[in-house]
C-alpha cells in the first residue's frame, strides 16, 4: 500500500445476506476476493483495499440510507469498456435497475444496491 491510498471502505447495511450476494456478484467480477465473514458483516479484498459490510443496528436502521443526504453519494470502480459492456448486460439481466438510462452514458453505467446506495462503473 501506498500513503494516502484507501485501505477500505465499510459499508453499514439493512440485510446482510442480501447485501452480501448482490455486492459479492459485483465484487467479484471486479476482481475482489472474498476476505473476511462475521455473523454481523462480510468483506472482499483486491490489491489491499478491501469494502466491507456491516449489519446496522437495528436502533440506527431508520431512517434509511439515502444518497442525497449529507453522507456518501456514490462508489465509482474503474473498468475498461470492455468489462462495462459486460457488467451493463449483466446487471439488465439481473433485473437491476441502470440509473439515468435516458441520458445514454457510454463510458459509465450507474446503479443501486440492496439499500439504494449507488454504484459507479466508469470507463477508464
């Protein structure tokens, strides 16, 4: 690792094991390995950086996360256009809602988890 480069980011979540298989399909084919599993969370590495989910406790659970909130507005993960290609098709074929589809973004696709925090797949 190098200073100043991201050692993780950890993600409070509504329902783990929703959470775990929708992120963990798309970690996966972003090349993160499996790293860490808890009864209260779960975690993938890639190059040092690893993002983890955490089960919110249900006292902190309402109201629920929106990104328009001060808070995190969004992940973006680079890809080459090939695998964006990929990852749109596959994501449509999921079921999984592309954001601003209308706009026709060629170089990007944007999209929601299990809690609605959205996700970025930018063409690098």
């Amino acid at each position: 690792m190098k200073d100043g480069q991201i050692h993780h980011v950890e993600l409070y979540i509504s329902n783990l094991a929703a959470s775990a298989e929708f992120w963990g399909w798309l970690l996966a084919k972003l090349g993160y390995e499996e790293f860490q599993a808890w009864p209260d969370g779960k975690s993938w590495i890639m190059d040092g950086t690893y993002i983890t989910l955490v089960q919110v406790e249900k006292e902190y659970g309402e109201p629920p996360y929106h990104r328009k909130h001060v808070g995190l507005n969004h992940l973006a993960f680079a890809v080459s256009a090939e695998k964006l290609s990929q990852l749109r098709g596959e994501l449509q074929a999921k079921g999984v809602g592309i954001l601003y589809e209308a706009e026709n973004f060629a170089d990007k696709v944007f999209f929601e988890d299990t809690d609605r925090i959205k996700i970025e797949l930018a063409n690098y």
